[in-house]
C-alpha cells in the first residue's frame, strides 16, 4: 500500500491517493481533473510501475472532485470497476449536477442562507473559474451500501456509511496485519511513500476515511454537500461511530496518517459543541440573523469557495438548533428562544462519557 500525494490549493490542501497493488491494482480516490494533478498521478504511478490503464478498481470514498475527479478517465483507460455509496453515486456518473453546475439549487440555497448579491457574484465567478476540467468525465459506477465488502488490490475493504461531510461519504476499514504486509513490500519513492499502519496487532482495525475525519482540519458540513437534511446530527453519529470503532489508525483524503483516530473524532465532536455554543451567543448578541450573517461574526471576511463553506457551516448549526427547539427559523432568519439548554444534550455522547455518565449513575 502506497500514497501518492497530489497537489490541491483550491480545497482543504493536499490530497492523498492511495494505491493497492497486489493481486489485482485499485485506488482509493483519484484526485482532481485538473491538467496538473492528471500528471502528478500518472508520475507517481508510474514510479510504482503502474499506468492508469493497470487500474482494475477505483474506490471513492466521496463525490467531491479532489476524490472523484479522474475516476471517469482512468475507467475509460482501464475498464475499471469504480466503486462509490449509492448515495453520492448520481454525482460521480453525472446523472445529477453538484451545486456548482445547478443554477436553481444555487439559488435555493443562497436564498436560504440570506446571501447578499455581491457575495453570490463572487461565488458564482469562483465556481466558473475553476469549473474546467474540475469533475472530469462522469464514470460507470457500482453503487456501495454499508457494511459491504469489497477486495481491491488484496486488501479486503468494508465500506462503513459516514456521511455528514458528504451524503454518501463512506470510510473503508481493513485490516491492518493485511495492510502492513503490503506496506512491508513497498519501496519508498521521491512521489509515493509506502504506508505504515503503525501496529501489527492481528485484532488492529484500519480505515481509509476520505474526508470523515482529518488531521488538521474539521471537515465542512453544510457547504460541503447542500442535499443532507440535518447534516450536522448525521455528521456527529457519524463521529461517534468512528470512536466506537476505535480504530487503530486512520488514513485521510488530505494530509498525513492519523495515529488516533477515535481521539481526532472526538476533538472533532468537541468542536462542533464549541461552535454550536458560539452560535447560540451570536444569535443573543444579534437577534435574528441570517447563515450569512452568523458566519461573518464566526469567520470574518469571506472569499472563494469559502463564501460557500462559511454560511453553509453556520446553517449546519442554526439548522441543528432549530431542529433541538433551541432556535426558530423564519424565512432565513434564525431566533434563539432557549439560550441557557445544556450544548451537551444536543449531541451524542462518546462512549467514554457514556461510561462516566453510567459511573455517576451509581
């Protein structure tokens, strides 16, 4: 098992494609279809003495064209089987547009999120400029579910369902005595490294989990994928089935290994409970106000696709509020009616909280 890091400054930097080469050849994600990332892929597959039409199986864990780009091109060049959740697979084989290709879904949405029209302009002018070439061609996919399992490269993969980010988003969990035989047999290289699972304990759970849960960054929610319906409530259990798996070692869509990666879900949940805080502060402050206006007081000044990702974090919350009865939506106007609800009570509880919760009980 080998990854090949691909350059990204449009999205949340650096991706990562990871290469099974055993028995058979697969990817799990492709990277964007951008003309440079194209070349960066093909180079560093070639240093592994592999060719776009040597893939037999491509493996998406999201629709998102930094993961899902170049999946159409390497299946026109290989015949490769691409596998994505059922329910992101209408934007990998194009049947449906993403938002930025949707003029009535944009409009619905910048409505709802009381985007003034300077704001849309600018978003709208990002989307065109990097519109070319950024989802490439639309590819035959074969639909996953959770709990399917699936063999690429000689790794036997189960797709575990974490949506939030996206709806389809989906982690594969594998073996990690399995994967360290491969990684045991890779050569290092200038453009793909080998990966170190890290443990060899024949119990050890891997997981190749896309953009649920990064190093660096708390994946967007609410800008990210504009067709959940409650996204934060779906990205939090999907946090918490990260934890309750426990784990030992996360491999993400962008940027290094994660050693922890229940530990890294739960800072992630933390935070969200933080902002959801933070929200709710704002909207006192305020008085009723827009995902647009919250996310000024949240994150400043806005540019680019975080004109995007800004408000439609905030709405994430305001929605996840108004769904508890702690806020009131109107139009697009939240109004915050029960300022002093316990945030915790809004989320689930990982399993050690349950467990300090079950101790106190007695």
């Amino acid at each position: 098992m080998n990854r090949i890091q691909l350059g990204n400054t449009v999205f949340e930097g650096a991706n990562n494609v990871y290469l099974l080469d055993g028995p058979t050849t697969g990817l799990v994600d492709t990277g964007v279809a951008f003309p440079h990332v194209r070349d960066e892929l093909r180079s560093g597959l070639a240093d592994h003495g592999v060719a776009f039409g040597d893939i037999d199986d491509v493996v998406v864990t999201h629709w998102h064209p930094d993961h899902a780009g170049l999946g159409g091109e390497i299946q026109a060049a290989s015949g490769a089987d691409v596998f994505v959740h059922a329910a992101d697979a209408p934007l990998v084989d194009g049947s449906v547009p993403p938002l930025m290709a949707d003029p009535d879904l944009q409009r619905k949405t910048f409505e709802a999120w009381g985007l003034p029209d300077d704001a849309r302009a600018e978003l709208t002018e990002f989307f065109a400029s990097v519109s070319v070439d950024l989802s490439g061609s639309p590819a035959d996919v074969t639909e996953l579910s959770d709990g399917d399992e699936l063999t690429v490269g000689g790794v036997d993969l189960e797709a575990v369902h974490l949506p939030g980010h996206t709806a389809g988003l989906t982690g594969f969990a594998f073996d990690v005595a399995e994967a360290d035989e491969a990684a045991a047999a890779a050569e290092t290289t200038e453009a793909g490294e080998a990966v170190e699972a890290g443990t060899t304990d024949s119990a050890a759970e891997g997981l190749f989990a896309g953009d649920a849960v990064l190093p660096t960054y708390t994946p967007n929610v609410g800008g990210a994928d504009v067709r959940l319906d409650e996204p934060l409530a779906a990205y939090a259990r999907s946090l918490v089935r990260v934890i309750e798996r426990d784990f030992a070692v996360a491999y993400p869509g962008h940027r290094d290994r994660i050693d922890e990666p229940a530990v890294r879900a739960a800072a992630i949940l933390d935070h969200h409970r933080t902002r959801t805080r933070r929200v709710m502060d704002v909207l006192d402050d305020l008085g009723p106000a827009t995902p647009w206006e919250v996310s000024a007081e949240l994150f400043g000044a806005l540019n680019e696709i975080h004109i995007l990702h800004g408000p439609g974090e905030a709405f994430a919350h305001l929605d996840h509020i108004a769904t508890a009865g702690v806020a009131e939506r109107d139009g697009d106007r939240y109004r915050l009616v029960d300022p002093d609800v316990d945030v915790n009570s809004l989320f689930p509880a990982t399993p050690l909280e349950r467990t300090d919760l079950d101790a106190g009980d007695g």
